[in-house]
C-alpha cells in the first residue's frame, strides 16, 4: 500500500522574516502569525491539505504537470470509427442499454484541474443493477463513520453478529482489513460485516445528505435474505487493539422505508422475461424495487469526490483523514488486472504508464466499470463510467450472460478507444 506523506518547508524573505510550512498529514489548523523576524509554524488543515494532495502525483509527490486542453470525443461517433471492435454493439445497440459518462480532467498552469463531460445514453431514470460498484461507497461510509468515533481507526477490530438474534463474536477483521478485502476482492462477506456496521439508514441517510441522490443501498449481497430482513442491521462491536470497547449497537430495524416503488418515471425495473428462482423457471421478470440501486453520475461523483475532494461542494466530501483517503485510494489501485475492466477487460499485463483506480460490478447481466485512468507521462487524465446489459436469452437468475464475450470486450475497448484518442490528441 502506498501513503502519502508530504513534507514541505517553504522559506519566504518577507521583512527579514521566515514562514515554514509543514504538512504531514495533519488535520489541526493554526492561525498564522508572522511577527517581527519570527518563523512561524503552520499546520494545514485537512482541506488545505487536500487541494494540495490533488495537485501532485499520487506515487511520486512530484506535482503533475499541466496537460493540453482538448475536447472529449463524441462517444457514438468514436465508437463507429472503430469499425469492427463495435461492430456487435452497433449493429442492435438499444437492447444493450448502454449509459456511458466521461469526464476529461484538464490542468492549468498552476496544475489545477477543470472537468469537461461527454455522455452516452445517460438517463437517471433508467434502471441498471449496480452490483458492486456501490462498494466505494460503502468504504468511504465506514471511515467517515469511524472518524466520528472517539480513539476509533481503521486498524479497529469489528466483531459482529451473523445474524440478527446472533451473539457478537471475536473472529472479526479490522475495519481495515473488511475495506481491503470489499474493494480488492469485492468480498461479500466484507461488504455484509460493513453493511451492519454502517446501518442502513445511516448509510441512505448520509448519501442523501451529501446530495448523492439518485441512489439506495438497501440489501446485503446475501441471497437468502428479503428487503425486509434486510432493513435488520447486526449487532456489532468496535474495539481498539488492545480490546477496548469503543462503540457498538444491538441489533436495529430501520422504520424508513426505501424503495423505488415511488419512482414512476424510472423504467427497467421489471427485469427479463422470465426468472429462475429456488422453485425453478417462472415465466416472468423479475423485481427491482427493493434492490440497491446507484447512477453512473452518482458513482463518478463519489470517484471525483475522493480524488479531488477540494474541488467538490463541500457537502459532498467524505470527512475522512488524508490519511485513510490515502488508504482507499490504494485499494482501489489495487493490484494486476482481473477487476480492470477499461484498457484491459479483466486480464493481462499492467502497463507501467496507466494507473487506473476503480470498483466493479457484475450481476443479474448488468456489468459496471467506474475509473479515474491516469497516464502522468503522457498527461492523460479521465474519469469514464459506464454499464452495458448482457443478456441474451432474457432470464434473470440463470447465471447465463454474455459477460465475456461481450460485456467485457466492450468496455475493454471503450477504454481504449477513449485512451488512445487522447494519446493522438497529445501528439
């Protein structure tokens, strides 16, 4: 894992007089008091820090330098000069009900960074499985929540209950090692452990309030259990390493009901022509009203919101250390190329000039990919979002999708085809 730590001392001669600056990840912010030839010492806040930590090459600290200003390319027509890479697609592209969302990062001198977007088939109303993709969500949730915890970190064991009537147990993670295992290896069983830690209304409550809107995260990746056995959160326990009890909560049913029931003008949320179940095939779609849902819009703004914290509304920032951003941004890197689905689809070999920081999802034929790409030594930088729906015989439930021969190719070439038309672009 990699963390960010910054040092700087910056001597100014202003009078005969010395500021140093030092930023170490420090959160606490002090006036500053330049007085008669005497230094003074600042300490950054976490915001100010943040606009700093943006500006610089996540590995290096070297500041990123500026990129030339081009147009986003028009994704239709990109597509369409691909010829046979889209050729599949193109030829019936409604019955994959394809959303994209790009968003080019451009740079100024100063190196700060302004946003261009180019969409495809966006439609907040159009319902798509997230999968999980909303599992960013999640970690970032869970280290806002610890952060308001007294003596609380991610290195905390969380021992939590497997069910509602359930004892706590001691078996548990760190809260750092749930987060690790969630985003890396898309680990239910973490995502689950989280979930209950986190609350559903908390969790709803939250995204809400940050105006992360179009979304619900109402189920537990657990197929045995309903939308109403899923509004129980767990009995938990937080405790340091030493086995001390910061926090915990007995088993709570949230009263709030969330659905998209109420949400009549979105469409796709009767799934399929046909369903498998326990019971077998049942000859008709299946419902998505109770199911979690999340926007691409929704899904990038939480992406952007980690990357460049201090270029969102400050609303819709996590209120989480440098520190544990630093963290999650790791996780997200991740390691190899088995949950990069742009560039790569999924395998191959990392090529040493492309970070790609991102969460996937795959299920129900729906297959999501949300990045932030960067290539420093070409000066390419993006956010692209996109959902493709692979399933071609309409049943819901049977494990047969046509995630490898299409779904995948296709946002391996989408990134591509985005990423090389800014390395002519560049040229």
């Amino acid at each position: 894992m990699r963390y960010l730590i910054v040092f700087i001392m910056i001597i100014l001669a202003i009078n005969n007089c010395a500021l140093i600056a030092v930023i170490n990840n420090q959160q606490v912010c002090y006036d500053i008091d330049i007085a008669d030839e005497a230094p003074a010492l600042v300490v950054f806040s976490e915001e100010a820090l943040a606009s700093f930590i943006v500006d610089l090459d996540l590995e290096t600290g070297e500041e990123l330098p500026e990129n030339t200003a081009v147009s986003p390319p028009v994704l239709l027509d990109l597509m369409k000069e691909k010829g046979d890479e889209f050729a599949k697609i193109l030829d019936d592209i409604s019955q994959y009900e394809i959303q994209i969302l790009l968003t080019q990062v451009n740079r100024n001198s100063d190196g700060k960074p302004s946003f261009i977007s180019e969409e495809y088939g966006m439609d907040t109303n159009k319902y798509f499985y997230p999968a999980s993709a909303v599992k960013m969500a999640i970690a970032a949730l869970t280290l806002q929540k610890l952060h308001s915890i007294a003596k609380a970190d991610r290195t905390c064991v969380l021992n939590a209950a497997k069910s509602k009537n359930g004892s706590v147990g001691r078996a548990g993670f760190t809260i750092e090692k749930y987060i690790y295992r969630m985003i890396v290896y898309s680990d239910n069983i973490a995502y689950n452990r989280l979930y209950d830690f986190l609350g559903q209304q908390y969790i709803n409550e939250t995204l809400h309030n940050m105006e992360y809107i179009d979304c619900q995260i109402i189920r537990r990746y657990d197929s045995q259990l309903s939308a109403k056995e899923d509004r129980n959160n767990y009995p938990w326990e937080l405790r340091d390493n030493e086995g001390e009890l910061l926090d915990s909560s007995p088993a709570i049913t949230n009263e709030n009901i969330y659905s998209l029931r109420e949400r009549k003008d979105m469409t796709g949320l009767l799934r399929g022509r046909a369903r498998m179940t326990a019971k077998g095939l049942i000859s008709s779609p299946k419902e998505f009203y109770d199911y979690n849902y999340m926007s691409l819009e929704v899904m990038q703004n939480i992406l952007k919101a980690l990357v460049f914290p201090a270029e969102v509304e400050k609303k819709a920032r996590f209120d989480i250390s440098a520190d544990d951003r630093e963290f999650l941004l790791a996780c997200l890197l991740g390691e190899g190329t088995e949950h990069k689905y742009f560039i790569y689809g999924g395998a191959g070999l990392v090529n040493p000039d492309i970070e790609i920081y991102n969460k996937t999802g795959t299920s129900y034929g729906n297959i999501i990919d949300n990045a932030y790409i960067i290539d420093k030594t070409h000066n390419i930088e993006f956010f692209l979002t996109a959902v493709i729906y692979v399933n071609p015989n309409g049943i819901i439930g049977d494990e047969i999708y046509d995630y490898e021969k299409t779904g995948l190719p296709f946002l391996q070439n989408l990134g591509l085809a985005i990423y090389e038309y800014y390395l002519r672009a560049n040229e």
